[in-house]
C-alpha cells in the first residue's frame, strides 16, 4: 500500500466529542483534511458553526460530510447516551456506520481530597471515565457485529502516569480511562478493532490557563519541557491521523504522549 493511502481516512467516518475546541477542534480538522466525514458533539451553549466553517475551509471541495450533535455530557444519563449520541450518529453519517469514535471530551476540578465534594467528584468521574466507557461500548458492539475494522481513541493525560495535587478526581478518571482502553484493545484486537490513547502534555489550551496565567508556574513548567516550549492543540494532527489509520493496525493498547519529553525526563 503506498505511504499515502496509509494515512488516508477518505470514505471513514468519525464520532468525536469535546471537538468544538482546543485539540478536539484541530483533531478534527486533521481527521476532515485527511478525507474523513466528521460528526461532533457539542454543549447547547456552544455554537459549532465556526468549527464546522474552519472544518470546509481546510479542506475545499472535500466531498466528506460534518454533522453535529447537541449534548451536554456532564448532565445526560449513562442510559441515555444511546438516544442521544450513538443513535443520531449513526443517522447522521453518510455511510450509516462509525469507523473512528474519538472520546476527547473532558472536564476537570481544583479541590484538595478532604475538602472536595462527593458530588464534583462523581461529576469530573462521569465526563471523562462514564460517559466514554459507555460509549465505547455501543459503538464497538456496533463494529463487532458489522465486521467493521475499527479505530478508538481516548484523551488520556500526563496524569494517567503521574499525580497532582488537588487533582483528585481528574488523575482517577485519566488513570482508569489508559487502563479501560488497554482492556478493550486485549478484547478487541481479535476484531480488527484498535484501541488506544493520545496523551496530552502541557498545552496552551482552555483547560491550562490555571498554570499560563501564572508566569512563575508557567516557567517553571517550562524548564521541564525538554522541547523548550509548550504545545499547541496543532501538534497533535500528525498523531491522530496516525492512531485513525491504516498505518497504525499494528498499534494496539498503547498511550502515544504529545508532551515534548515532558515524561521522558527524570
């Protein structure tokens, strides 16, 4: 197969959460320009017609589709997630089936483990670890039965291998998303099926600008970058394109990190 076609996702379609900003929004524009048709999940306050304007503008005359679904991930009920993601994506996809189900959508909290609340915490565990199992799940049970030779991806983090303080909850919820997506790899692999995780390290985004706000703390993150610069959402095209396609079939229960070393030092 050329070096081309491995890395085309053309005729793919792709169920993506959390992609209205940040990495979810450049993972998407990475996934349209490399010919796949994309559906996205969005809050009811965000509008999703700039991504989806940035999306056609990036890839002119692309014949691949946009669609978009409406969901609140922090208030929908486990149970409800077939109704009103899985089901209105399968309706919204040109070829009636998912190929790519990338479960990015994230929230996180700042309490200290004796002064947070069960609720918030229950909260952050339901977004980032619930949700997407379940997800997971129904759409996997899809591509089993419909011999589909599927590509699954999770945002993982730097706390998926290391702690922070006051990051109770999110360090719980990323460090069981890495190991729920290595189980499902073991299970699936066996169906064509991958199942992996990309990794962010520091990146400029809306969820970082506790630390970018803080010259001192930004800094000092700085100095353990060894790439000597944060990340931006952009740096993770590459990554997805690959983990989504043919040229990772051999790639299965891994977390590729996008931290510029950040792990990597001691």
């Amino acid at each position: 197969m050329p070096i081309s076609d491995l890395f085309s996702l053309k005729g793919k379609v792709v169920l993506i959460t959390g992609a209205t900003n940040g990495i979810g929004k450049a993972m998407a524009q990475a996934l349209y320009e490399a010919g796949a048709s994309v559906i996205l999940t969005h809050r009811p306050a965000t509008d999703p017609s700039s991504t989806v304007q940035l999306l056609r503008e990036s890839y002119p005359g692309s014949e691949a589709k946009i669609g978009t679904i409406e969901v609140d991930l922090g208030e929908v009920k486990i149970e409800d997630l077939e109704a009103r993601i899985f089901r209105p994506a399968l309706e919204s996809s040109p070829t009636g089936e998912i190929d790519i189900l990338i479960n990015n959508a994230g929230i996180t909290n700042r309490d200290s483990i004796v002064d947070g609340s069960i609720e918030e915490y229950h909260r952050v565990l339901h977004v980032n670890l619930l949700v997407p199992s379940e997800l997971t799940k129904l759409v996997a049970r899809r591509m089993i039965s419909q011999k589909i030779r599927g590509k699954i991806l999770f945002t993982a983090s730097l706390t998926s291998f290391r702690a922070a303080s006051n990051l109770s909850a999110y360090t719980t919820s990323k460090g069981a998303i890495l190991q729920f997506a290595k189980s499902c790899a073991v299970e699936w692999a066996q169906f064509g099926i991958n199942v992996n995780c990309i990794g962010p390290g520091y990146i400029r985004t809306n969820m970082t600008t506790f630390h970018t706000t803080d010259e001192a703390r930004e800094a000092r993150i700085l100095s353990k970058i060894p790439r000597g610069r944060w990340g931006t959402p952009e740096d993770f095209k590459g990554p997805v394109v690959f983990l989504c396609s043919a040229a990772s079939d051999y790639v299965d229960g891994e977390c590729l990190m996008v931290d510029g070393g950040f792990l990597a030092l001691m």
